[in-house]
C-alpha cells in the first residue's frame, strides 16, 4: 500500500495563514475607509477625485479575498482528507 508523506496539519497551518492574510486585508481596507471618511470636509474636486481613488483602491485591495476564502475551504477538505488515508 501506497503511503502519503503530507501532515493534515501543514496544511490547516496553511489555511490558518490564509486567515491572517484575509484579516489583514479586512485592516487595510478599515484604513483605506478611515481616510477617505476623513476627507469629507474637502468640498472641491479634488477631494471628491481623492474619495473615488481611495474606493477605487479599496476595491483592489479586497479583491482576493473570495479567492482566498474558496482557498481555505478546499485546503480544510485536503486535510480532512488526508486525515482519513491516514486512518486506514
């Protein structure tokens, strides 16, 4: 019988890296908020301009999230997985 050198565990560790990532994003993106909330008081084109960039940039940062959601779900089946092979 065949044997499997991977650890389940390696990857729940990669799935857990894959939340911080996700939680930084999330952060970077509260940040991105808090100034383009802070330039309310800016009334003139510019300030508007700055607002649409900085939603603009928001939506690039918080593009990989679903990717990297859908990610952690089929690393969690690989571990389950393997936790099984393991088992027999």
């Amino acid at each position: 019988m065949a044997t499997v050198h991977a650890d389940p565990e390696v990857i729940r560790d990669m799935k857990s890296l894959l939340n911080k990532t996700i939680n930084e994003i999330n952060n970077a993106c509260q940040k991105i908020n808090g100034l383009r909330n802070s330039s309310g008081q800016w009334n003139d084109e510019k300030g508007e301009a700055f607002r649409n960039l900085m939603q603009v940039i928001e939506g690039w940062v918080k593009y990989p999230i679903p990717t990297l959601q859908a990610t952690q779900q089929k690393l969690e089946k690989l571990a389950q997985a393997l936790d099984t092979y393991n088992r027999v």
